[in-house]
C-alpha cells in the first residue's frame, strides 16, 4: 500500500509539473498537459503541441521501503533504458547529470504518429545546453551541440506515417535539461550555404565547402599557423557559435539560411601571450617591482598534449603542467608533484622583497577548493610553505603574500612554485620591496662578519641548527651549536646561511 502511494504521488508530480516557462515558441505552438492516448496517436498531433519529456516513460526510483529517492529536492526517475534521471526541482525539466557513473542517460520520446512518411523539423526545449546524440527509430543522426540556447532545432528527420516514431535524445556530454519536443513539417527545398574560411593568420586549410541546413559540417582539412593551435571555425572573428571542433569534425549542425557565409578560425598562442618582458626588461632595475610576471611568460615546452579542453606543457624542470582552457592559468593538477618555475628574475639591488602570488580556486561539484599546500623555493631553497584559501563561492583572482624572500643583484634569481596538495592555478608573481630594518620580520636574529676568509656567525643562543648554502642551493655545511658564535673558513663567493629557519647572506672575498 505504501508502494503504491508513492508511485501515485510521483505520476501527480509528473503531470502537475508541465506548466509554461518562457521559452519563446514557434508561430501556433502550443504547450499542454500530456495527451492521453488517443490524442497521442492522432495523426500530426506533435505539430502543434510541445510534447514533454514529462510525458515520456519515466518510471519514479524508490527505495526498498518503497519511498521515493530524492536528490538536492529532486526526484530521481529511472528512464526506458534503465539509466537514471532527475526530475528537476521546478517540476518542469528533466535532468540528466543524476550520475555519469549510470551510463549515458537518455531521455525517450515515444508513440509519434505522423499523417505522411518525409522530413520533419524536431524543436527541442532545453536548459543549460550540452553536447546530445539524437537517435530517430534506431538511426542515429550524430552529436549536436545545444549550446545554452532555449531550443535546438534538428532539421529534417525522416519520420514514417502509419508506425510509432520514437526519439531518443541521449546525453553525450554536459547535462542539458530537457523540457520537449515539438515538430514541424521540413521545408521541401534543401538549404545550402557556399561557406568561406578566414584562416586568419593560418594556411594551408580548406578554402571553402557547402554546407547543408541540418546537416552536420562537412569534413575540412586543417589550416595550420606557426606557434598556434587551431581552436575551431567560428561564426564571428571574435566570439560567435562555433561550427567546427579543434579536430575538425562537425561541432554543430549548419542551420542558416545564407547562400554564403564566412567561418573564422580561432587560434590559441599556446599560453605564450601576455604581458612578458624582453630580455632587456627582464634584466634591467626592479622590472618585477612594478610588473607582474606572467606564469606564461617561464619557460614551458608545449607538448602539443590535450587533457579536457587544457594544453600540457613541459617546465624547466622536466615537469608537466597545463594551461587552462582559456590560455591564462597555469594549472597544477595534472602531474604530483608539478611546479611553476619564474626564472632569470632580476633585482637591482640586495635585500628583502615580500612576493606576490596571484592565482585562483575553482569550485568543484558545488564546492569550493577547500585550500591548497604550497612551497616556495628561492634559487633552489626551499623557503616557506604557503595555503592559500578560498571561500565557498570560489574566486576569480586572489592572492597570498610571502614576506621576506631574499634576492640578489646581478643574479639570476629563481622562484619556484611547487605544488604540495589541492591544485590552485597560478597566474603569475609580483615583487615589492621590503626595508632591512627592524620592521622586517625576516631579518635574522643573528649577525654574520668575515674576516680573512673566516665566517663568524653571531648572537648565537640555546641550541643552533646551522646551514650554509651556495647561491645555486648546495649545500656546504650544516652543524649543530649551543655556543654563542661559529666559525669557519670558507672559499671566495657568496654563501647563504640559514639559522633556525632564519637567513643571512655573507661574501666571502
């Protein structure tokens, strides 16, 4: 009895949610309540009416207890394929992203009654876009792109009067939400565009090709452009619906009218843009205190690999690290560890500079990156570890101080980046000085003299843990003290000295 109730309840919640929405409708739609059988099979029944995927078979997904299952206040259905899907919270849509790890969830449109065997137009209605295949009695018409547009339109799909049509819309990728179907009869003229390529700046591609209204882009050769990657062809020079994939398969069904048109390629630079210094700037007087260093302008060797809309590249140090989709980030996450290396970093003067660090946070599944472990290296020494934090809504651009890092003039310094756990991405790193005052929190507690080749490391107190470095990060010594002063005799050249934690340079001469 139990049982039964709630998959009552669930056909009422089915049928009480097909209100009307604002989605703009073709001249003479109209949107009703699920028709009965008998409506359902009247010839051309689906020519004027939205057919809803409410209407569609749906069975309610209840628990062993009989209760129907809920999800963030949706319920969950369980489709003619047997794959999962929620109904969204509003009533009206049904939703596909339940859980990929049910397979390609498929929302079925069923019992479609024409009056003659041709070409029909298939409006859907939808939510949030997403890549679809659309499947018509078995056949499949190939992968579409809804974009985030409230209809998508599949022209000509050949449909047979005197059976029951079936339409399978099954999720390729994203998770559209899905509201109907209507259909319209094809015009009986085929439409094609003569289509022109503006390679801009590329070569070597296809020039030109026909497309046909409703049929999906025909193969292309194509173009290439010196330290660029081919992004797609695009309606507009900037921006614009997208036609073709970086692969140069169809991204989208042709669907105008014009008897020619012009696609634009788009390219991505590979993440070597931006604002990068030459080499005279990178070398002259205090560039990185009033510029911020781009994480795109270090040294990265593209690899040419793909890994979810990101290019991967090879750093300085042989470790992989990717470029956002958008060409701006440095993303961390695809290899442990992996690093950002800024090198040849140039300052006019010694001393103390606190150190920028811009990046961000994405929220992932509804959730915001929780913070993320870092270290900081400094010409090869490890300096601090840093967490950055983000908060729940995630951020666009944040960024984290570290005080105190020591450089040096005439010296190539380095500043490394290594990721310890979380992935945040890095868009770059700005200098500023710091005084060598006693506001400086980094100003060791020690002093150090050198007299005749002899460091003598002072002011000493309680036990020392005593290291000394060469500028590339070597280490030369490291001792255990509970004098007041250490000594010993080192070769010429500049040595950092690190005492419990705190660092001072010394120039042995």
């Amino acid at each position: 009895m139990k049982k039964s109730f709630f998959f009552s309840f669930a056909a009422a919640l089915l049928l009480a949610g097909t209100g009307v929405n604002a989605q703009s409708l073709p001249d003479g739609a109209i949107k009703v309540d699920c028709p009965d059988a008998a409506e359902a099979m009247a010839p051309d029944y689906y020519l004027d009416h939205i057919y809803y995927a409410l209407c569609t078979a749906l069975t309610p997904k209840t628990d062993d207890a009989g209760n129907l299952v809920q999800d963030n206040g949706a319920y969950v259905l369980v489709n003619k394929d047997g794959n999962l899907v929620k109904l969204c919270g509003d009533g009206k849509h049904v939703d596909w992203h339940w859980d990929d790890h049910y397979g390609k969830s498929a929302i079925i449109y069923d019992n479609i009654y024409v009056s003659e065997s041709g070409d029909y137009d298939v409006v859907w209605y939808q939510q949030n876009g997403g890549k679809v295949d659309f499947i018509v009695n078995g056949d499949s018409l190939g992968a579409f792109n809804a974009g985030r547009t409230d209809t998508l339109t599949i022209y000509r799909v050949p449909l047979k009067a005197g059976e029951a049509n079936t339409i399978k819309i099954t999720k390729n990728a994203d998770w559209p939400q899905s509201e109907g179907i209507m259909l319209k009869k094809s015009a009986a003229e085929t439409s094609k565009t003569t289509i022109t390529f503006d390679m801009q700046g590329g070569k070597g591609g296809t020039a030109t090709i026909e497309a046909t209204k409703g049929e999906a882009m025909p193969e292309i050769t194509l173009p290439t452009r010196d330290g660029y990657v081919f992004e797609g062809y695009f309606a507009a020079a900037e921006g614009g619906d997208q036609y073709y994939a970086m692969d140069g398969s169809s991204f989208k069904a042709w669907d105008k009218d014009d008897k020619e048109f012009i696609l634009y390629a788009h390219w991505n630079d590979g993440g070597t843009g931006g604002d990068c210094p030459t080499v005279a700037q990178a070398t002259s007087e205090d560039w990185y205190l009033t510029h911020m260093y781009d994480a795109r302008c270090t040294e990265l060797t593209n690899t040419w690999e793909k890994d979810g809309g990101a290019y991967i590249y090879t750093n300085v140090d042989g470790e992989k690290v990717k470029i956002t989709a958008n060409g701006e980030w440095i993303d961390f996450y695809f290899a442990d560890p992996s690093s950002i290396v800024f090198d040849s970093i140039y300052v006019s003067q010694d001393g103390y500079y606190d150190l920028t660090w811009f990046f961000r946070c994405d929220v992932i599944d509804g959730e915001a990156t929780a913070g993320s472990k870092n270290s900081v290296y400094v010409n090869d020494e490890l300096f601090s570890d840093v967490t950055v934090w983000v908060s729940d809504e995630g951020v666009e651009l944040d960024q984290t101080k570290v005080e105190g890092v020591e450089l040096y003039a005439d010296y190539p310094n380095k500043i490394k980046l290594l990721k310890g756990n979380g992935w945040p991405l890095t868009r770059g790193i700005q200098l500023s000085r710091v005084g060598m005052g006693v506001e400086n929190a980094h100003t060791a507690s020690f002093f150090v003299s050198v007299t005749d080749g002899v460091m003598t490391v002072n002011r000493l107190s309680g036990t020392s843990q005593i290291a000394i470095y060469l500028l590339t990060g070597e280490q030369v010594m490291t001792v255990a003290t509970t004098e007041t002063t250490f000594a010993t005799a080192l070769p010429q050249g500049a040595y950092i000295i690190k005492v419990n934690g705190e660092y001072a340079k010394a120039v042995v001469r």
